[in-house]
C-alpha cells in the first residue's frame, strides 16, 4: 500500500484531527498516520472535556492564543456539526482567607488575557449560584465563559469532515522510518509506505519519538497522569457550575465538573509517570479524590461512583506548546500539547496553516465547499436516539442498537471496544459493561467478520 500526498499528519488524537481537516478543506491531499486501533486511542480519550476561555493561561504565550482562537472556532462552527455544549461557567473557589487574598490576581490576569467578563463573586452571590457547597467556600472568581463539551464527538466531527473533502486516515499505522527525500519524505508504517512533501508531527505522548526522526528531539515527553472519579448521574444536580481551586505554585489541583453524559467527576490529579501506552489507577489517589469532593460538597455523601479513570497529558520541560516549522526539513512540530489541547486544537490547526503558508507556499486560493458531517446526539439534554425509540442496548446509558450499528459502519467505523465507546456512550454507564458488555462486544466482532 502506498500514496503521495501534500501532507502527512502522525498522530490521530484531537490536535491531529484538527490539523487533517484543515488542510483537507484548504485543498490539499492529505493523510493522516495513527498508531492505535482507533483514532483518540492516546491522550485524547482521556481529557476532561472542559472548553477553556484561556482565563488563567500564560500571558502571550502560544497556547492562550491557540486556546482562544480554537474556542471561537469551536463556538462558530459547532452546529453544524451538532456538536453540544453544557453552558455551566466557572468558579475559582477560594476555601481558605489565603486563597480569598489571590482572587483579585486571577482576575486581573485575566483581563490581561482579554477575558473582560470575569469578575469577584461575594459569599453571598457564591451561595446563591452554588447552595450545595461546604460552608467553608468564602469567595469566588466567575468565568462566564468556561462550558463543557463532549470530549470524542468534536474531534470525531473534525475527522469525519477531513474525510469529506477527500484526506485519509490509516489506524493501526505506526510510524517506525522517515526516510528524507528530493521533495519531501518517505514514512513506512509495516507494509505501508506513504509519501508527503510536508510531514506534521502530533504524534502526542510519542511526539519526541517521531520528532528523532528527523532531528534530535530538542524536547522530551515527560508524560503526567491525571486520574478522576466519576459519581453517578444524581450527583449533577448538586452542582452547577465547573468549581475550579486557586492554583497553588506546584499545582493546579483538582476540579470539579459536570459531564455532558449526566454526571459529576473531579479531577485530574497531576503525577509525573512513565507511561504512555495507557493511565492506571491507584486506590489512594482515587480515594483522596473522592474525600475532597465530598468536602466540596457535603451531599455528595453516600452517592455512588459510576467510574474511574486515568489519562495521561503529553507535558514536556517547556512551559510552553513546542510548535515550530523546519524549513529546511520539510517538517512541522506540534508538541507539548496538555491538558488544553482540545480547546486549542482548532486554533493550534489555524496556527500551524500560518506557519505552511509562511514557510512552504501559500495554500490554494479557491477552496472547496464545505461539507458539514452532523454527529449523533450524545450529550444528556439532547434529543437522544433512544427516545425515538428502536431497541436499547446499553440501558445504564440508554444507548440504542442503531447507534451502536451505525458507529461500527460508515468511513470511520470503530475498530475496537474503546473506539465504540467513544462513539456511542456503551458499557460507560453504572455496570461498566457487566449487563450489556456480551452484547456490544458481539455486535463489535460480527462487524469486523463482515470487513475481513
């Protein structure tokens, strides 16, 4: 198998995603090379789906641009695709008089970052918006603008859409050489051979492993686990808004939220780890995660755990995204990518257009018209399938056996059990899979006879 094309991405996670479909709708051939099964089998099955105003980014830095400029895309773009949005906002709480002396700083920087409409929240206003926290939450920084999103439908769309305007996706596609050619390069990935002029390096948490390919890697990986607990659907009603802490100079900390499936989760933590493949879960972590949430908010007290999970976030050394184009290589670094990625990857695809167009030739004039793929309806206060009836699968989740049929067929079916997942809600629900896991897991394997 072999092909020649304008561009070839590495890495098939959000920002890869972003990148193909920007290119595709430009005009140009393009392929896109995914290690994993599935596409979002890395760091982007693991995210916490939170669309970031950039209201706490570094100042001037390329990641508060790529946040912002992929927000309003995100934004302008999303129903076309119908893609959801939970309009939830954020509070920075502040739980200590220490922390209640740094609110006036977090809200002047962002201002700074052109964030206008945060603003101090009272005790008083605090409790009103948010009657189910611990009486210890003194004050509050509103963000107006931070929302939650579902985390796999948005890059699925940007996929799905950069295959309609004629890219190519292989999964299972490892890249392992990068041959240097007159025009371009020359990736092997097993039996298969792809050629590119340009290649673009979102290989994720192998970023640095596909980068010393062509250079010696001026960044390493330095992968950081997040693991969260999820509490069953009744405990969304406790809260309303994303509750964010008062970062600290070590950490971030963990976070509060609600998910657009129905549920409450806190997390990530941040643990550097030398995993890549997958995040495990430890116990006491988990344990500690839940016993800070139900500080948080007392009710949540003898609310069972739906799930946990951990995800891994590609950091590097830098403070930074590390995104750069080698002229003299043919090649573009996309790494670094953290925990904002999802936000900021159509602004990261923006960003990296700027840098082909400014380094290897303007993109052509007439592009063609766009076609808008429309994604099934996941989020829980949308009209779902299951309520138009057919026959339901999954009841934990209410997912029907359409929805599970038509993710296992078109141009980008799924191609393992996680892919499925991620495309329908199944076995992600209270049982884990424990009443519907036969069933999906057979309907998984009579489509992939079908395809042998």
């Amino acid at each position: 198998m072999s092909g020649r094309f304008d561009i070839a991405v590495i890495g098939g996670g959000v920002v890869g995603l972003a990148i193909l479909r920007r290119f595709a709708m430009a005009g140009l051939g393009c392929v896109l090379l995914e290690r994993g099964a599935d596409i979002l089998s890395g760091a982007s099955k693991g995210n916490s789906a939170l669309l970031h105003t950039g209201f706490d980014a570094p100042p001037k830095s390329v990641e508060l641009a790529c946040m912002q400029a992929g927000y309003e895309e995100y934004l302008a773009i999303r129903k076309n695709f119908n893609l959801p949005l939970l309009e939830t906002s954020a509070m920075v709480v502040a739980w200590s008089e220490e922390e209640k002396a740094k609110l006036d700083g977090i809200v002047e920087k962002a201002h700074k970052n052109g964030v206008a409409d945060v603003r101090l929240l009272s005790q008083l206003e605090l409790r009103i918006r948010e009657p189910k926290l611990a009486g210890e939450a003194l004050a509050a920084a509103l963000v107006p603008g931070e929302h939650v999103i579902d985390p796999w439908s948005a890059p699925l769309a940007y996929a799905r859409q950069a295959l309609a305007h004629g890219a190519v996706i292989h999964r299972n596609a490892e890249v392992k050489v990068a041959e240097r050619q007159d025009e371009g390069w020359l990736l092997k990935a097993g039996a298969l051979s792809v050629e590119a002029r340009i290649v673009i390096n979102a290989a994720g948490l192998f970023g640095d492993h596909i980068e010393a390919l062509a250079r010696p890697s001026p960044f390493t990986i330095k992968p950081r686990r997040g693991q969260f607990v999820v509490f069953d659907k009744p405990a969304a009603r406790l809260v309303r808004a994303i509750i964010l802490p008062v970062p600290t100079e070590r950490t971030k900390g963990v976070v509060l939220f609600r998910t657009i499936f129905g549920n409450l989760a806190i997390g990530p933590t941040a643990e550097e780890t030398e995993e890549r493949e997958a995040g495990s879960c430890d116990a006491a972590t988990l344990a500690r995660l839940k016993v800070r949430a139900i500080e948080m908010v007392p009710a949540l007290e003898g609310v069972g755990v739906n799930a946990i999970y951990a995800g891994l976030r590609p950091a590097t050394e830098r403070q930074d995204y590390v995104i750069e184009a080698l002229k003299d290589k043919n090649w573009i670094t996309v790494a670094g990518i953290r925990s904002t990625g999802l936000t900021a990857s159509l602004g990261i695809a923006q960003y990296v257009e700027k840098l082909y167009a400014k380094n290897f030739g303007k993109l052509p004039k007439k592009k063609p018209t766009a076609i808008w793929p429309r994604m099934p309806a996941l989020a829980e206060h949308e009209l779902r399938a299951y309520r138009r009836g057919g026959e339901i699968v999954c009841h934990c989740e209410w997912v029907t056996k359409g929805e599970i049929e038509a993710a296992l067929a078109g141009e980008l079916p799924a191609q393992d059990l996680g892919g499925l997942k991620r495309r329908t809600r199944a076995m992600m629900g209270r049982c884990q899979g424990f009443n519907c896991g036969a069933a999906v897991n057979a309907m998984l394997q009579e489509a992939q006879r079908g395809k042998a």
